[in-house]
C-alpha cells in the first residue's frame, strides 16, 4: 500500500464522518469486524530513516468474531497477520560496489478481545482489551555487489519465535457498519490505525 493510497484511504474515512448515522457499535454475538490499517512505532526499523534506507509501512489485517456475553461486556475470537520491510543501498563510486540489504517481518496471530461499552454512552463507540497469541518471523539478505577480488561470504539470517502481546483499542463507526479504529500494543507496531467494517 503506497503513500498515495494510504491517503486516499483516509480521505474516505474523512468524507464518511460527514454522513449523519445511527450506528450501532455494540459488539454482539455473531457480529464480525474486519480491520485493515497501518502501524507506527516499536522495533522494526520503524522510525529509521536516513541515506539509501526505504521501508514499508507495518501494514496489518485483523477479524474479530463475537462470541457472545462474558461478564458485563461480550467477548471476541479472531486473528491477525502483520507485515513490514525495511531496506539499505549504498553504491560506493570509487571502490565499484553496491551494499544492499534487505529486512523483511511478518507476524501471524490468534487473539482474544473483550469489549465493554456501558462506561461511555456512545452507540457509535466501541472499547475493547485483549491478547494475542503471535507467531514472529524475521529474515535478513545481503543482495550486496562486490568487486571481482572481494573473498567475503554474504550473510543471510532468519529466526522466529512465539509470544504473547496486549491490546487495548476502539473503534468508532461513521456508519452502522464502516468505521476507523486505534489500537495500542506490541502485536506488529506499538500504534495501529486504519479502517474497521462490520459485517
């Protein structure tokens, strides 16, 4: 997703809010929610900028399904996937050789969410927390070029590992089934926006 559609994206979200509604927010058992948006901040990369680097924003998907009541609030089951990479080139002019290396992130996760609405008032606001249960992958690759003389060996890595992350977010509907929503945690980026569709 490019700049110019992120934008676009968000333009729509704008022109949306001006359309007079009577959401219902309230997430009820059977509702399904679909989230499509970006993340900022944490690790990753996200932030580094400087000569030769080019990255893509941390773009995630994420479902909620409801479940149905749980204490005060209703609970939700879904999952989510998260992707990011991150770049370096450098062409040296004198020496004859280019460094160029590539990060890439991809998170795929289970999560929990229970919603509680009564604190607000709001038929348009939706509040939630939860966890996410993640698989984490993270590769590294040298597509460097050197001289004909250069003996080095170029390096290439790839770990993974599984963990648990928090969320804790809201969504607020411009319509009784489109909305934004913002969520804070560490699933794919510390900060997460984007655009929410009930269904």
């Amino acid at each position: 997703m490019g700049s110019k559609n992120i934008l676009n994206a968000f333009g729509a979200l704008i022109i949306a809010a001006t359309i007079p509604a009577a959401a219902s927010a309230q997430f009820e058992a059977g509702d399904n929610v679909l989230g499509v948006g970006v993340g900022i901040g944490g690790g990753y990369g996200i932030g580094y900028t400087g000569t030769g680097v080019s990255q893509s924003p941390a773009l995630g998907v994420h479902l909620d399904h409801c479940m149905g009541e749980l204490g005060p609030g209703t609970w939700g089951l879904g999952g989510a996937v998260g992707y990011k990479s991150l770049g370096y080139e450098y062409k040296d002019p004198y020496w004859n050789y280019t460094e160029d290396y590539k990060w890439t992130y991809l998170t795929i996760g289970v999560r929990g969410t229970w919603h509680y609405n009564e604190w607000h008032g709001s038929d348009k606001l939706d509040t939630y927390g939860g966890l996410m249960l993640a698989y984490r992958s993270a590769s590294f690759k040298d597509n460097s070029t050197y001289p004909n003389n250069w003996t080095g060996v170029k390096y290439t890595w790839s770990g993974s590992g599984v963990g648990f992350s928090g969320i804790l977010g809201a969504r607020y509907y411009f319509t009784d089934n489109i909305g934004a929503f913002l969520e804070a945690g560490f699933g794919y980026a510390v900060l997460q926006v984007g655009l929410a569709a009930k269904f």
